[in-house]
C-alpha cells in the first residue's frame, strides 16, 4: 500500500534524509491522497501501461502509480532525492528512477526500452518553472503518448483550453489543441502540498489526438504563423506577420492572404481559431507552390 501522501509521513522521510526543498527544482511535494486517486484515475493508468513519471520528489505520487500501472519510469533531477526513493519505493519491482534532467531525456528512448515504441502514459506533478517546454518537447519530439495527466499552476491549465476571445488565449492553447484534447480535471489549492505554492494548480489531462484537427500542410510554418502573431497581440495579423523574423512573405502576399480568408485587414491574430491559422498556413504553402 502506498503509504505516502500525507503530511506526517512527508516530514518523516524529509526529517529522516535531512532534505533540504529546493525552489531553483520547483519542489512542491504533494500531500493530499484525494488529489493523488483523483490524478491516478483521471489517468486511465492500468496494469498494461507504461508511465512516465517527471519530477518524483519523494516518491509519493510513483508508489500510487506504481500499483496501478505494468511499469513506472521516474525521472528525477536532484541527486538529493535519488537515495530517498530508494527508500521510498524499494518495496516496487515495477519501477525505474532515471537520475536526470527531463529537458535533456531521450524520452522516444524510453517508451523504446521500456514499452517496446507502443504508447506510454505521461502522469506528473510538473515542476512549474519548465511546464511549456515539457510538454511542447513531448509533443514535438513525437513521443508516442496516450495521454498526459499533470499539474499545473492554475493559470497555465486556463490557458491550454480557452478559445479565442479569451485574454489566457496564445500560442500555447494551439499548440497544445493542434496536438491533444484539453480537460481539467481539478482545481487544487496551496494546502494540499509542502511547502505551499505562490500559486492556484489544476490537474489537466491531455487526450492525444489520433489525427489533428486541421490539416496543415506544414505545421512548421502554421507555429510560425502563430508565434508571429501572439508575439505583437496588440498589432494587426498583418503587421504582426510583417514585423516578424520568422516569416520571410512579403507585405502584398500577406495583405493577398488575409483577404483570401476574408478576415477583414484589421483583424488581430487573437481573432484566429485554430482552423484558420491552418487556412492561413495553407495558403502560403500553396502560393510557393
Ligand atoms: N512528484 C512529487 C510530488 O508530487 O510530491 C514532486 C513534484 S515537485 C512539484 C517537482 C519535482 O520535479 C521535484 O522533485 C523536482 O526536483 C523535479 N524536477 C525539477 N526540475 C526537473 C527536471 N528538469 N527534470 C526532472 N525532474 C525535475
């Protein structure tokens, strides 16, 4: 039985290892064991899943998932923490704790070793400083995923699912919606860790998409686009297109391409729905052609 996840048993293992938190790690552990069933079964993990597990701290959230999940890879930065997960997790013969840096993970090799290539499951209480890239580089780097389930600050899961219209949508909520199916699961307050965040979390689980839900004939251009247009919000699609290093298309081809669209010449990128940045990435695609 996991016998983590709560207040108490924490300060004992911390006190015990004399462990010092360290911010520069984001350490937040997690001390709540309704917060800890809820992630586990908003996951979908079974005993024929692969889990990548980011970030174990303790070990708490690893010996949930190390008793529903086939097998649990733990990544772990701070060396500090790797003897205490020995501790913590050597009663599981189900679980693999990687001393290193997420960011600097082959993680396709991973899901190779450990999963024989087939989907893994991504179940983590991430590390705030670095939730973007994290999850940008699971999804760009191809890694074959079922789905995601983390936590984040509060704010960052708001904006993985708005729509335009809203103030939290950017280039984050495409991305991550050009990719996979948004849900929050639950919003979490400060006392449900040690020490307590600054900030609001939520768990968010993201359904990877079998196919996305536009056709982009370069999504390498259509995040160009994107990025060109979060990073000047208060300018027009077209200047911000205009001013951009990212995109090397002359003012005319896009004034053509925005009127092609019919978005009207003054329409902001905020305007923009997913599908019509794929309209608009199309459009170029075909005019090079
Ligand atoms: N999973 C634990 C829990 O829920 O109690 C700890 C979560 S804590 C918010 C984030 C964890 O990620 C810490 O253990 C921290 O040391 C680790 N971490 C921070 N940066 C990392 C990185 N770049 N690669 C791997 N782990 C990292």
């Amino acid at each position: 039985m996991a016998s983590l996840g709560n207040p108490q048993k924490t300060i004992e293992i911390i006190k015990k290892h004399e462990f010092a938190f360290q911010k520069k790690f984001g350490q937040n552990f997690l001390i709540d064991t309704h917060v800890l069933d809820k992630i586990i079964a908003s996951s979908g993990v079974t005993k024929d899943d692969c889990v990548l597990e980011i970030g174990p701290g303790i070990g708490t959230m690893t010996q949930y998932l190390a008793e529903n999940a086939g097998h649990v890879v733990a990544v772990e930065i701070d060396s500090k923490l790797i003897p205490i997960l020995k501790d913590t997790l050597g009663d599981y013969d189900n679980v693999t704790v990687i001393h290193g840096d997420i960011l600097k993970t082959d993680v396709n090799q991973i899901t190779e070793q450990y999963n024989g290539g087939r989907p893994i499951k991504v179940v983590a209480n991430l590390p705030y400083y670095i939730t973007t890239p994290i999850i940008m580089g699971l999804f760009e780097g191809k890694v074959p995923i079922d789905n995601i389930t983390v936590m984040v600050q509060k704010e960052v899961a708001d904006r993985m699912q708005v729509g335009p219209g809203s103030k939290d949508y950017g280039a984050l909520s495409l991305a991550v919606q050009y990719y996979a199916q948004p849900y929050i699961v639950a919003n979490v307050p400060p006392n449900c860790f040690m020490p307590r965040p600054n900030v609001g979390s939520a768990v968010i689980r993201l359904t990877r998409h079998k196919n996305p839900p536009v056709k982009a004939e370069d999504p390498d251009l259509m995040f160009r686009l994107i990025r060109a247009s979060f990073n000047q919000r208060r300018k027009t699609l077209q200047n911000g297109l205009n001013n951009s290093p990212e995109i090397s298309f002359t003012k005319e081809e896009i004034v053509q391409a925005i009127e092609s669209l019919d978005l009207g010449a003054s329409i902001r990128g905020e305007a923009l729905n997913l599908e019509q940045f794929a309209d608009l990435s199309n459009y170029f695609t075909n005019l090079r052609k």
